[in-house]
C-alpha cells in the first residue's frame, strides 16, 4: 500500500495509483487509435438510405396525387378561392417531391458508380500541330530557301 492513511482507512485506493493506471489505459489507447485505419462510411449503407428516403419521397407523391384529386374536387364544390390556393400550395409541394425523387435517383447512381469504383476515361491524345507563318515565309519554305 501507499502512505495515504485515510485511503486505507476507508478502503479506498490512492490517487496516485489511479493516476497512474488512467495514464497507461490514455496510453494504450492512443497506441491502439494509431493502428486503426480510417474507415470510410459503408457505402452499402448509403445507398440503403438513398433507397429508403427515395421510397419515402414516392409514398409520399402517390398520398399526395390522392390528396390533390380530392382537393381539387372541394374545391370545385366549394368554389372557394382559399380552397384553389391551397389546391395550388399542394401541386407546388408535389412539384418539389418529384425534383427531390429525381435528384435521389441521380445520387443513387452516383453511389453506385463510387461503390463500383471509378470507371476508367479513354485515353484521347490530340496533337496539335500549329504552324504559324506569313505568307512570304510559306513560298520560301516551299521553294527550299531557308
């Protein structure tokens, strides 16, 4: 044990001891963080939440084409104009959830392509071949002269 009389007496370890033992623990898991690689995110998983917030998206535009049948219906028999505004406000929600769906599917796509890996470009070489000379340069050139 330690000289610490009140730790012993109430059965407690001394600070220094814990200290010290906190401190290896630190240690070690530094040594341990340092030999973890950085792990990207799963990108199954990613696509899975893509998937998933896609399906959402198109749940809610076939609720919403219900709903703004019934609500254009209202209005017609209602022929209240608050009712045409907010037959109007749900075609502009509905309008946002198609580009929303639409751009899910292009991020999908582009998961997918990052998932399978970079495609490869065609190599293209274009030689330019530039030259640029006045006219009387030209003749001398095609007489021989130089």
């Amino acid at each position: 044990m330690s000289d610490d009389k009140i730790a012993e007496v109430l059965g407690l370890r001394p600070l220094e001891e814990i200290r010290k033992e906190n401190s290896v623990e630190v240690l070690e898991a530094e040594e341990v963080m340092h030999e973890i690689t950085p792990i990207n995110p799963d990108e199954d998983e990613t696509i899975k939440d893509i998937e998933q917030a896609r399906a959402n998206i198109k749940n809610i535009i076939e609720q919403g084409d219900d709903s703004l049948k019934e609500m254009i219906s209202l209005a017609k028999q209602s022929e209240s104009a608050r009712a045409f505004e907010v037959a109007s406000g749900l075609m502009k929600t509905l309008l946002d959830a198609n580009r929303d769906f639409v751009d899910m599917s292009m991020k999908k796509k582009y998961a997918k392509d990052e998932l399978n890996g970079p495609k490869e470009a065609a190599q293209t070489n274009v030689t330019n071949n530039n030259l640029i000379v006045s006219t009387a340069d030209l003749l001398k050139m095609m007489k021989g002269e130089n």
